[in-house]
C-alpha cells in the first residue's frame, strides 16, 4: 500500500491505523474497481471512501439517504479541513450555486448527494460536467424491499450513475448482512462481479436477553431495571409515538431522567432530546426508531425494546447502538406473541408483495425471540455466518449454564 495512504490517515483523520478491512477497501477502490462492503454499524465504513475521495483526483459522489446525517458528515470533513460540500433540497438557489462553482472547479473532494436530488435532471446534467472519481453508495440497502429502509428512489441510482459516467467505479456499503439483501444489492446495481468485503457481525460484547411480556408487570420490570442502571446511557425503543411518550412520562414520575423522541415532536425539541442524550444531560432515551441511524455515541450501556422490532434486522441495528466503545452492552427486549400479531395488523394497508415480506421478516422475529438457542447463534445464522460453539453471553445460554450448575450442586450434595 501507497505509504502516502497511511500518512493521509493518520495526518487527515487522525487515525493510528485502520480498521478491519478498511485498507483493503480503500487500496480496491483506488485501483478503481467496483467494491462491495458490507459491515456492521459503527465498524468505519464512510472511511472507506473517504480516504480514496481525498486521495484521487476529481470529486468522489457520495449519495446518502438522510439530510441531517449529510451536515453532521460534511461539517466533520471540514473539520479535518476536507472540502467537502452537499447538494439537497435544503440549499437556497444561491447555495447550490456556490457548491456546483467549487466542484466544477476540481476543489471539492466529496459531494454528499441525497436520492431525490441526484435524479433531478438539472443535477445530472451538471454531475456531467463534472470530474468524478467514483460513487459511493452508503446506506445501500435501501435499494431492497428486504432491507428495513427501502426507498424507491434508490432504484434508479444505477441508470442514473450509468449517465453521469460510462465506467464510474461503485463502491456500495451497508450494515445490512442477510444474504437476500445482499443479493438484491448486487444486482440492481449490477455489480456482482464486484469485490465483495463482508466482516463479521459477531458483537461479542453485548449481552442478549429476552423477557416476557406480561400485561401486568412488565412497566414495573422496566422501571425497575431503569433504575438499576443509574448514571448509565440507555435507548429505550418503543413502537409508535404515543407509547415513547407514555414510557418516557412514566420513567419520569419515577425519578428517571429521561426524555422522548420522534419524529412528531417538534424539531427544535428532538435535536434538543438528542443532544441532551449525548451531552449526558439525560441519561435515557425513549425513542421510535427514528433515533439512532448514525448517531455515534460509544457509551451506550443497554438498549431496550419494549416493543419488538419488525424484523431481525432491525434488532441488530438497533442493539447494535449498544457497546460501542466494546464494553458491555445490555439488550433487552420484552416479548409477547400479541405484539407480532399487531404489527402484521399494521401491514394490512401494504401492497401484496411487501405485506408477504413483512410478514416474513416478522415471523422470522418470532421465531428469535422465542427460541431456546443461543442467541447469538440465530441471530448470526440471520446474517449468513456460523457459530462453532454457543456463546455463552446471553439468557439462553445461561440458562443452560445455571441449570447445569444446579444439577452439579445436587450431585455434589448427594455424593457428600
Ligand atoms: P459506520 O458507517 O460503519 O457505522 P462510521 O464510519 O460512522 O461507521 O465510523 C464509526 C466510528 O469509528 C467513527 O467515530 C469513526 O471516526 C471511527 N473510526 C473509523 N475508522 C477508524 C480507525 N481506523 N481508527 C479509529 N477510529 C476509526
Ligand atoms: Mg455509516
């Protein structure tokens, strides 16, 4: 590898070494083929194409699902004094102007685009004209009706690319390992010849557990546990806004210091929550899943649902946002059969084909929170990888150990 790659890295971002498979990555995409990466949140993907975007000539296009996640990434480029710019509905006219100057005039390294502006023919047009270096896709399992964050605009992102520039080098990555998403990636983009780096999604430092949900004392079970964890950073996820908003009430007459977030409250009051949350101002969060995508804060002790999520996926997603740092994390979720069943009530509205996957997706939840396996083993099977042994760090595997333990000490007391 290029030692000046390693002297961008450290000089640029301020990093000792890389991560994983990061050098790797970096050094394909630099040889300009088509790159398929595939980590667990929080692993350093954006990395992956920054490092290149900086290195290479001309502008590294980088199309990303979320505007507010598009400023944190561009503000935190400049920073590290990368000019970086992005291009979406936010901008004034003028604003858009003066991003287009500098990146036709080869300045800008990395220009964030959201979906819907890359489709705007004007856009294309200009992106023409310009010098590309490549297109990073982030968050690229949007592309799938399997992922959990399917956007149809997505899908036109190839043809699109395809007229920006004949042979653009790709790299697409996504945090969403289940084989059928993978598959969906490759090939609306057309990339299955493309260098696959796929890394483990084993978070072996984050305790699994589930807890059934019983109607009548699980609220107590919740507050009490809360209360345990004191001074701790905790995300608790919750279904729908009423009920983010009915938990985080009750935790509070508790004496808990926590606060709500969705997206119904006012944005003001959300940017507020989260700040808070991360300044350690509050020390949980009771949110919808509208928290968390790209919110890194390494501290995070346990993560609850309340609610069970809609798919496997989304779990891990969101369990994942648990340990960061790689000490240990908690994740808990309150369980009741009901639960599935009134979320596929939910589903009812859907087109055919996304109601049947939904309903898959749910069932394979089920079939997780209900199981006896090790956790970790099902839920790595999810995600096409293999365990040799039980893990040992979640409620089933405990269980077992316990009534192992159990068994010996009656032997013991007998043989005695
Ligand atoms: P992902 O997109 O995979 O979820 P990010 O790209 O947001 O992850 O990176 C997660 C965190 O890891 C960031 O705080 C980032 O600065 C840090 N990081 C990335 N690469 C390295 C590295 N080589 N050394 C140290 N920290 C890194
Ligand atoms: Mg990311």
């Amino acid at each position: 590898m290029d030692i000046k790659i390693k002297e961008n890295l450290k000089k640029i971002f301020g990093f000792n070494q890389f991560r994983g498979n990061q050098e790797a990555i970096v050094d394909n995409i630099l040889q300009g083929n088509n790159t398929f990466v595939i980590m667990p949140t929080g692993a350093g993907k954006s990395l992956c194409y920054q490092l290149p975007a900086v290195t290479k000539e001309g502008t590294a296009i980088v199309i990303s699902p979320l505007i507010a996640l598009m400023k944190n990434q561009v503000d935190q480029l400049n920073a590290f004094g990368i000019n970086a710019h992005f291009l979406n509905s936010t901008l004034s006219k003028t604003e858009t102007n003066r991003v287009k100057k500098e990146v036709l005039s080869g300045a800008t390294k990395l220009l964030y685009v959201a979906p819907e502006s890359l489709t705007k023919e004007e856009n294309v047009a200009f992106l023409k004209s310009a010098q590309i270096s490549f297109v990073a896709i982030d968050e690229a399992h949007c592309i799938s009706e399997w992922g959990h964050d399917f956007r149809p605009e997505y899908r036109k992102i190839k043809s699109i690319i395809g007229q920006i520039g004949e042979d653009l080098p790709i790299i697409a990555l996504t945090a969403t390992a289940t084989p059928k998403v993978q598959q969906d990636i490759q090939r609306n983009l057309n990339m299955e010849a493309a260098d696959l780096f796929k890394s483990s999604f084993n978070r072996t430092n984050l305790f699994y557990e589930v807890r059934p949900k019983a109607k009548s004392d699980t609220k107590k079970h919740l507050i009490k546990y809360v209360k345990s964890q004191k001074g701790k950073s905790g995300i608790i996820y919750c279904l729908s806004r009423k009920k983010v908003e009915e938990i985080a009430e009750l935790l509070k007459v508790n004496g808990v210091n926590a606060v709500p977030y969705h997206a119904g409250l006012e944005s003001a009051m959300r940017i507020k929550n989260q700040d808070d949350f991360l300044n350690e101002e509050v020390d949980v969060v009771v949110a919808t899943i509208a928290f968390g995508m790209g919110i890194d804060k390494p501290d995070v002790r346990y993560v609850i649902h309340y609610d069970v999520p809609k798919s496997l996926e989304g779990y891990y997603q969101e369990t994942g946002r648990a340990g960061r740092d790689g000490l240990e994390g908690h994740c808990l979720m309150f369980y009741k059969y009901e639960d599935i069943v009134k979320l596929e009530k939910f589903n009812k509205d859907k087109p055919v084909n996304e109601r049947e996957n939904a309903k898959v997706l749910l069932q394979e939840m089920a079939a997780y929170a209900e199981s006896s396996v090790c956790r970790r083993r099902v839920l790595l099977h999810y995600f096409g990888e293999s365990l040799n042994e039980d893990c040992g760090f979640c409620d089933n595997c405990k269980k077992k150990r316990d009534a192992f333990d159990a068994k010996d000490e009656v032997l013991t007391a007998i043989e005695a």
